[in-house]
C-alpha cells in the first residue's frame, strides 16, 4: 500500500471504538474494522498512547488489561508510525506556523515524513489549519 492512500485514524476515533455508550460507537467500529481488514489502518505510536490514557485514566472506558489488548490487536493488524526527535522539532514550527496544539503538531510532523497527507478525526478545527493535511470527519 502506497503512503499516499492512506489516512491517519486519529486518537479519538479509537476512543469511539471502544465507548459503546457513544453516538460515535458504531461509526467508529466501522472504520477501524474497515481499515484493518484492508491494510490500511494506521496509527501512530503517539495515538496508541493516547488512546490508553483516555480510556484508562481520563474517562475510565477500560481496564489496563483491556486497554493493552485492543492496543495489542490493533499494532498487530496496523501499520504505526514512531515520532523521532526530529518529529519533535518540525511539530515546534508547525505550531508556531499554524498556532495548532504541540501534540496534534507532533502528529502531523510524523505523518509528514511518512508521506501520508490524510487524518480521520473529529477534530477538523486544529487539523484543518494544516494547509497540507485532508481532514475526513467521518462523524460530520
């Protein structure tokens, strides 16, 4: 699968996929299932952090073991991208560039050299000020 056709699924729809009181539940399901089936599921090593914080410690969604079982299932069926200190540094000018928040930065830094230019997500109001990102709200 070439870089180009493939999409980021961003933290919060992982988060969707396990929150079974959510709207979003289904929707959020769908995609990741979908993607993985194909090949084309990807996420970065930053969103599999994220992921266990929110459903472990912010909204208390799972368990730890059941935090690292879908994270497990999902990195063995993913492609996932690291961030490298460089990431770090090209996420710092594109926050100063496009006034986004440091870690959605750093993610879009990591995509970047990966050569992926796609992120599902909600959050259209931070990526969208990324003139080289395609946001697609699946949720919209």
């Amino acid at each position: 699968m070439q870089a180009g056709s493939l999409a980021l699924i961003d933290t919060n729809v992982l988060v969707y996929a396990v929150d079974g009181g959510s709207s979003k539940h289904e929707a959020a399901v769908r995609i990741v299932a979908e993607r993985c089936r194909s090949e084309t599921c990807l996420v970065s090593a930053q969103n599999l952090a994220e992921f266990v914080c929110v459903v472990t410690e912010k909204h208390k969604k799972l368990t730890g073991e059941q935090a690292n079982q879908f994270v497990s299932d999902l990195a063995s069926n993913s492609i996932v991208l690291a961030y490298k200190a460089s990431h770090v540094l090209r996420a710092n000018q594109l926050r100063q560039a496009y006034a986004t928040p440091f870690f959605d930065s750093l993610l879009a830094a990591t995509m970047e050299d990966a050569g992926v230019y796609q992120i599902i997500t909600e959050n259209e109001k931070d990526f969208r000020k990324i003139p080289w990102l395609t946001v697609i709200n699946p949720f919209a």
